[in-house]
C-alpha cells in the first residue's frame, strides 16, 4: 500500500445552515473549534481553509491550533461567494466588487505563504448567471478568464486552482465543466492556474470524473481533487464511497494509472451525521480502494479494455474492489 496523506475542507467540520433549517443544524461553532475537531480524525494530515476568518481569531492562534493537532494547510479558499458576490466575483457587474474579489484573493495568497500552503483555490460560485439573456456570453467569460488571470500574474510564485461545478448558487456556473476550465485555463497562458476537481462536481455535471481527470492531466492541469459522493442531481457531499463507489474507484486507478501524487482529499458535508465519523468512514474506504489498486490485474485490465470488452473490464475491477 502506498502512504497516502489524507485532507478535509475545514468546513466538514461546520454546522450549516440551509434554506429551511435557518436556524442550522447544530450551534455554531468557530475555527478553533473545527480544527480541534479535524485534529481528531484518524489520519488526517492536512486542511484547506476558508478565509476570511472571524477577525476575533487571530493568524497565530490558527497557526497554534493547527500545530497543536499535527495538521498542516494545503490550500486557502477565499469566501468570493457571500453576500457581497451575489452577482458574481469575477464577473460581477460592479467593477469596485470585480476589485474586491481580487484584494480577497490576494489575501488568500499572503496566507497561503504564511502557512506554506499549497495553493489558492478559487470557487467562483456565484460567477455565471441565471436567466435567459441575463447575460452577455461573451462578456462573462471575458471577465471570468481576466479576473484569474490577473490574479495568477499578480502571484507567479503560487499555484491557483480553480474548482468547477454545473450550479449552485449560480443556476449556471462560469466554470461547470473540466472542458470549459481547460479552456479557460488554456486563454490565460500561465503555468500556475490548474484545476481542482471535485469527485462530485464532476459527477453532478454528468462527466465521468476519471475521463475528467485523464483529460486534466494530459493538459498538466490537474493540480488538486476532492471527493465525496452524492445522488448525482446535485452537490450532495455525501461521504465518498457511499454511493457511487466503482467509478470512484476508477477514479482513483486513472489518477494511479498516470502517476498522480497529491493529497486525497474530502469535499463532505455531513449535515446530520457525526462529521468525525463520516471523515473516518471516508477515508476507511479510500484506503480499502488504495489496497484494491495493489490488488488489481492491471495487465488484465489494460487488455479488456484494448477490447473495450465491458464485462471483462468490470469482472476485473470487481474483483479488486469487491473481491467476488
Ligand atoms: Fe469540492
Ligand atoms: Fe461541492
């Protein structure tokens, strides 16, 4: 078995709120707190953390309370998406709120070298539109292939990540599609804007997330991934391998197959589950698929799918995975 380093979205560790539950699903609770929470889950080493932060809780005590739980910063996802984004970061209309996404960004990366992280990672949710001609197609991805851009140059000593997903907020996405980001990516010209794929996302978006993967690293841009799982009609966040665990297992044998190294990394949103159970049961699985790569007849494999022989194809991933 290879040595896996294991991560989570700090806000796995969260209570939410939703359009119903207004009240959230449990107490709120600070970043201290999640991160002592994150710090009691077997093998996790690394965390991607949202900033801004509460402005009552300092660098330094985030620094103590990640130190104090061996856990180390992988990336800083700044908070484009809140109120003041509704309509768009990037793409916003406004070209002071355009400015402003871009200083919060920057702050992201003054905090991505602070904690020696790995990169910035960039969820333009609310970038994209809603209705019928809302917008100016041309004008949005203008403004989506600028705005990281900028950024990426402002910063050529950090890697930037862009995570894709289909909608939610936004009814339409800027960025909902591996194909659209590569291309997004391939305008800007910049060796350090690369993509983040969310397992899920991918899924959600009706890809199949090896094929998205594959397709990422033969353009050198699959720079991060998480996952999770979900009923594929949304961005559920369900616990990775609880739903759709054959293709994450292709998944996982695409990444292998080419060599990837990265951090496995859960996108979850535990609702009403333990969220320390949930990470647990996670990443229980995707040692389980980590085993079932050693235990897979690759030559095998690689000849039924020269056929693209289906049965023997899946007879052969079956047996690993499930061992019957
Ligand atoms: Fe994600
Ligand atoms: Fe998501």
């Amino acid at each position: 078995m290879s040595k896996l380093t294991f991560g989570a979205g700090i806000w796995h560790f969260a209570t939410y709120l939703d359009r119903y539950a207004t009240d959230g699903y449990g107490p709120a609770k600070t970043l201290i707190e999640m991160i002592d929470l994150a710090g009691q889950v077997r093998d996790l080493s690394v965390v991607d953390i949202n900033a801004p932060w509460s402005p009552d809780i300092s660098v330094d005590e985030v620094e103590v309370a990640l130190k104090r739980n061996n856990l180390s910063v992988i990336g800083i996802t700044p908070e484009i998406y809140t109120r003041e984004f509704s309509k768009g970061a990037f793409t916003n209309p406004d070209a002071g709120v355009r400015r402003r996404a871009n200083e919060m960004c920057n702050q992201a990366a003054d905090l991505v070298r602070r904690f020696g992280a790995s990169y910035v990672k960039l969820w333009p949710g609310q970038d994209g539109w809603d209705y019928p001609f809302q917008a100016d197609y041309k004008q949005i991805w203008r403004y989506s292939v600028e705005g990281i851009g900028e950024l990426a140059s402002q910063n050529p000593d950090l890697k930037f990540v862009i995570e894709y997903k289909p909608r939610e907020p936004r009814v339409h996405m800027s960025y909902s599609s591996v194909a659209r980001t590569l291309l997004g990516i391939e305008a800007m010209g910049l060796p350090n804007v690369g993509i983040l794929l969310d397992f899920g996302h991918a899924l959600f978006g009706g890809e199949s997330p090896a094929d998205s993967a594959q397709l990422a690293i033969d353009h050198g841009r699959l720079f991060g991934m998480d996952v999770n799982d979900n009923l594929r009609s949304w961005d559920d966040d369900m616990v990775a391998g609880t739903v759709h665990p054959i293709e994450l297992f292709e998944f996982f044998y695409t990444l292998r197959k080419n060599k990837w190294e990265g951090v496995w990394q859960l996108d979850q949103f535990p609702f009403r589950e333990n969220c320390l159970e949930a990470a647990d049961m996670a990443i229980d699985f995707l040692k389980h698929i980590d085993g079932a790569l050693d235990r897979l007849d690759w030559d095998a494999l690689q000849a039924a799918q020269d056929r693209q022989d289906a049965m023997g194809a899946q007879k052969i991933a079956r047996q690993a995975l499930f061992g019957f």
